[in-house]
C-alpha cells in the first residue's frame, strides 16, 4: 500500500497524443497530433486550482487523463502516491469513487434514458453506498435542484439544471479529488453563487481537492488560490492566483485579463 | 414595426397545467440586439424554440403571437410555418455537441444548410464553409471540416454552431448563450465579428446570456425573465445606470467583477425572490380574471 501523501495528484512530464484520423491514410496508421506537450504539476491536499487556457489548449483532455478516462502516452499520473498512468479499469475500480470528473458537456454525460434520480443513484450503488435515496435527494438540495426534478429525464431540464445533475451526481459520490470542467458558465450568478459555495464548503470541510478548467477568471480569482495557465498542451504559467492578478507574466494570460467583459457599458474594450 | 413581435406568449406544460411562459411580450428590430437573461429554468431557451418552432412536445402554447416580419407564426400551418422560419430565422443552440449530428463530418453540416436552405451549388457552399470557420476564429478549418463532433473541444463545436447559423445570412438569429464554452479572447472575437455581420447584414438578434458583462457589450435591449414573465424591458445604458426592478438589480450586483473580487458573486437574497414571486403570482391572478 503506498503511504498517505501531502500532494494528492500529481501530473509528471504528461504526453497525450491522439490519432488524426482527418488524415489517416486508407492503408497504415494515421499520423498522430500532440495534444498535451509534457505537463507537470502537484496538487497538494485540500488545495483549489483553476486551470485556464484558450479554447482547444487541451484543458478538456488534461483533465479526462487526469482521472484516467484517457491514457497518457507518456510521463507519469500520481493519485494519492498511486502510480495510475497505465493502470486497467480493474485496477482503477477501487479507485475510481475517490476521483470525479464534472463534464463540459452536460448532456452528453447523463443518461437520456435515465430519470434524474437514477443518473445520481447509479454510481452510489455502484460503489456501495448505504441510505442512497437520502443521498440523492441531498444532493439535489445542495445544487438547489428543487426534489420535484429527480422524476425528470435529461431532456425535460433545462441547460443550467443538467449542468447541476452533473454536479450533483459527482459531490454525492463524496469524492478526494473533483475535476470541474467549465461547470458554472452554463449557470446565471445566482446559480454560479451557490455552486461555488458549496465547492468551497466542500474543500474547507471535508479537505476536498478541486482542480477547476474554467474561462471566467472573475470565478477563478474568487475560488482558486492558484492559477495554471495551458496554451497549446504545455503549461505558460503557474502561480498563486493574487500574483497572477496583480502582474500576469505571459503575454496571454495579459490578453485574457484585458478581453473581459465587465458589467459596464463604458467600459473600453478592445 | 420590429422583425421579431413576441405578444402575449403564454405556454404551459400539457397535462400539468405548469405555466412555463407568462405573457411574454418582446420585440427585435432589424439591426438591433436584444438580450435576455434571467435565471437557470426561467424560461430563456423556451422562448428561442418556441420562435423557431421546436419546442418539446411536452410543452404547448396557451395564447399570445410571434410575429415574424408582420406575420404571425402561430397562425399558419405547420409546412408553411416551417418554411417561413427556415428562410429567415437560425438559432445558435445551446448544447453544441447534441445540436450537431455525432456520425457526420462537420463539413457536411455546415453546407446542408446553404444548399438546402439557399439553394447553392455544393463547391461554393464548401468555399463559404472554409471562410466562415476561418471568420470564428478556427485555426485549421481542413482539419476541422473533415473531423466529427467528438473530435473537437467544446469551444470548437460551439463555433462551428456560430458560423453556420450566420452562413445563411438569415434576418433573425436567435444565440442561446453562444459563446459560454469560449475562452474570454476569443469570446471577445466572436462578439465582434457577430455585431460586424449582424451590422453587414442588417439581422436581428436575440441573444439568450446570463453574462451581464456581455449585455453590456453587444445589446442595445434587455429583457429580464423571471418564472417565465418579463419583469423587466428596457434600453441598456439606463439599465447599467440604475436597474429598475429589485430582481433585476440583484442579478446585477451579483455578477462578478474580477477587479473587485470580494464584492461579487452573492447568491440573489432571499427577500427579492419571494417579491419577485409574489408579483409573478398577483400577475396570473390578473390574468386568471381579467
Ligand atoms: N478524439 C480526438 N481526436 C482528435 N483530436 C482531438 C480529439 N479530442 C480532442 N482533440 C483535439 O485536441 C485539442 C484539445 O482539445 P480539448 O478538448 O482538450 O481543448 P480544451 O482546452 O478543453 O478547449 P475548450 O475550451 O474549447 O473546451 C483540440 O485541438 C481538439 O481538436
Ligand atoms: N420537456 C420538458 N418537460 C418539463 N419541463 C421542462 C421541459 N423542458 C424544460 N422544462 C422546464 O421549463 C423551464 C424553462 O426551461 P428553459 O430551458 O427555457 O430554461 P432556461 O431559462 O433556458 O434555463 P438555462 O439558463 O438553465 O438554460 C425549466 O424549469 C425546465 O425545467
Ligand atoms: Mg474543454
Ligand atoms: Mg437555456
């Protein structure tokens, strides 16, 4: 058994590279693209980062090699000391509980066959929870889900309230490690508000660690206490959220500071 | 008279009687962009389906008109109605990956539409496709015409969704949060580039956020929706200045501001939602006897 470890997950040297198969020739195999270019990074217990990157930087990808649902073509994955770079789904079955993932993509995540109820119950049983109806209909209440909607099907929410099905369904399985990707920017303020005081309640209470993709770094600055910045599968910069704020290095992080949008007509912009 | 009328629009869940539309009245004038927001479940993406005539079949409209250039929707038959709304109107969903097809090349659905919709040949439909992606900002549109859905990041598919709804130069487009899956650089591209066709093109917009920051932006109008009602219509400067609705004002002192970190981001209280739905509730009662 490895020993307990201060630093949760930790990212080493990470290479993924995928198939191109828009170019893949009729006979042999198709030429590969680099999407992660050696990434590396330790999370320390308890600690909440966000990740941020301009579109098609490999944040999604990242995360999905994080816990496993994609396997890095080189370099190592550490959860909690446990090498789980090449480890196989039986090896990662025990593990899998302890990791989440909270997809961009609401729907395409849940089940549209599945009634809201069993989306969330179904990892519970799986992992063999006790008390699972209770469960669920608190972790409805904690995504502010009224308890009516665990009768609905996917397609009968609308797209703020899969997103929180997403949520909910991920925080029920009471899990070490979250990876949130772009899970707020479906939601109105109010919403947002909520979702990321439960986070940060989650991380103060039960010491959950939170690795946090978003784009909206009014978000980031609020939750994160420090900040990774992707740009094209490698890593641009890495700092403590208030540096990152009061003198952005690289030239994009810069950009993205300037292209905000505040809530004010006059406001120059661009 | 504005391109798009929305008078009176009341829908409701069938069977369950659950009003999800309340007497919605909006207009968009040609050139103009309206915003709406309002929070998650008010009502937002309803009304987008119900003018482009696809909402659920779990949901039926009670009363009320969309007018779309003079001519009320909901009087014709349905093949006509159709036809009239695939001539003028495109809506930019919100869900990227289920709004485009997961067996197809991306190419082929973007220039569908121009040789369906607009009658072109398909090489120039194809032509057109390559400069729309390049136009949002995609770095190998080769690459990404030949590629399916699932091989593109979220940011990708929800441009590719921006440009074809643009490649037919419709009158109306409706954007159902176009641009949430978007880094702010390029986010701030995007917007852009729409008021630059919009402006080209003379489109109305309706543009379905909950981004106050982008209302700022891009709109000239806002609507505020809450349970389904308009609870507030106005221009946006006065808007910034001072909102006028309490539920209205919450929304705006919630949202955030990363220059002022500690000030934002606050849940709306308690207070301002039981008097928004008291007015929501004395409005159907309203309705309920007049
Ligand atoms: N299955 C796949 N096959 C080929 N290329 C892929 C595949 N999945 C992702 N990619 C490519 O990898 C790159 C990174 O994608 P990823 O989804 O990680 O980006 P992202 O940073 O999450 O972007 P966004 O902010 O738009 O969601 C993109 O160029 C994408 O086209
Ligand atoms: N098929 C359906 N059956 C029952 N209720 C539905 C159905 N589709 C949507 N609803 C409900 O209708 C209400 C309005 O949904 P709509 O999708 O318009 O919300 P929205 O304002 O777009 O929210 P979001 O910002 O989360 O996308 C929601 O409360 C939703 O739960
Ligand atoms: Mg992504
Ligand atoms: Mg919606």
């Amino acid at each position: 058994m490895a020993e307990p470890c201060a630093e949760l997950h930790v990212v080493e040297n990470l290479h993924l590279s995928l198939p191109d198969m828009t170019r893949k020739p009729i006979f042999g195999a198709a030429p590969r693209i680099e999407i992660l270019r050696g990434i590396s990074f330790a999370l320390a217990k308890g600690s909440v980062v966000g990740i941020v990157g301009g579109s098609g930087s490999g944040k999604s990808t990242l995360g999905r090699a994080m816990v496993r649902l994609l396997e890095p073509t080189g370099g190592r994955v550490l959860f909690d000391g446990i090498d789980i770079t090449h480890r196989g789904e039986a090896g990662l079955r025990p593990l899998r509980r302890r990791f989440q993932m909270i997809f961009q993509d609401p729907t395409s995540s849940l089940n549209p066959r599945h009634r809201v109820r069993t989306i969330i119950a179904e990892p519970l049983r799986l992992h063999g929870f006790a008390d699972i109806d209770a469960r669920v209909v608190r972790a409805l209440d904690q995504v502010g889900l009224a308890r009516e909607m665990a009768g609905r099907f996917p397609h009968e929410l609308s797209g703020g309230q899969r997103q929180r099905v997403g949520i909910a369904r991920a925080i029920a399985l009471e899990p070490d490690f979250i990876l949130a990707d772009e899970i707020v920017s479906g939601l109105d303020v109010s919403s947002q508000a909520q979702v990321l005081n439960l986070l940060e309640r989650l991380v103060r209470d039960l010491g959950l660690t939170l690795a946090f993709i978003s784009h909206d770094l009014s978000v980031i600055r609020r939750l994160c206490s420090r900040v990774i910045v992707l740009r094209q599968g490698a890593v641009v910069e890495d700092r403590p959220t208030a540096d990152l704020f009061a003198a952005p290095a690289a030239e994009y992080t810069r950009e993205l500071l300037a292209s905000i949008p505040l809530p004010d007509p006059d406001q120059t912009w661009g | 008279m504005s391109f798009l009328t929305i008078r009176n629009l009341s829908a409701e869940l069938k069977g369950h009687g659950v009003p999800l539309l309340r007497r919605v009245s909006l207009q968009v004038a040609a050139g103009e962009v309206r915003g709406l927001v309002g929070e998650s479940g008010a009502g937002k993406s309803m009304i987008g389906k119900a003018i482009l005539g696809i909402l659920p079949r779990a949901v039926a409209i009670t009363g009320g008109e969309i007018l779309l250039d003079g001519v009320d929707l909901l009087q014709l038959p349905p093949a006509q109605r159709r036809r009239r709304i695939g001539a003028s109107a495109a809506l930019i969903p919100q869900d990227p990956l289920t709004a485009l097809n997961p067996s197809r090349r991306i190419g082929g659905q973007i220039t569908d539409r121009l040789v369906d919709i607009l009658g072109w040949q398909r090489a120039r439909a194809e032509a057109r496709a390559r400069e729309l992606l390049a136009e949002v900002q995609i770095a190998e549109p080769e690459r990404v015409l030949r590629s399916y859905p699932h091989e593109l990041s979220g940011g990708m598919r929800q441009r590719i969704l921006i440009a074809s709804a643009f490649a037919a130069e419709p009158r109306l487009i409706v954007a159902d949060e176009p641009t949430t899956a978007l880094d702010v650089t390029v986010q701030k591209q995007i917007l852009k580039l729409i008021q630059a066709m919009q402006a080209r093109h003379g489109t109305a917009l309706l543009f379905v956020t909950h981004d106050l920051g982008v209302v700022s932006k891009v709109c000239q109008k806002l609507s505020v929706l809450y349970a389904g009602m308009v609870v507030e219509d106005t221009e946006v400067r006065p808007f910034f200045a001072g909102p006028k609705h309490a539920y209205s004002a919450a929304l705006l002192a919630a949202t955030p501001k990363y220059t002022d970190p500690a000030a934002s981001l606050q849940p709306v209280p308690e207070a301002v939602i039981e008097a928004v739905r008291r007015e929501v509730a004395d409005a159907d009662r309203r309705a309920g006897h007049g």
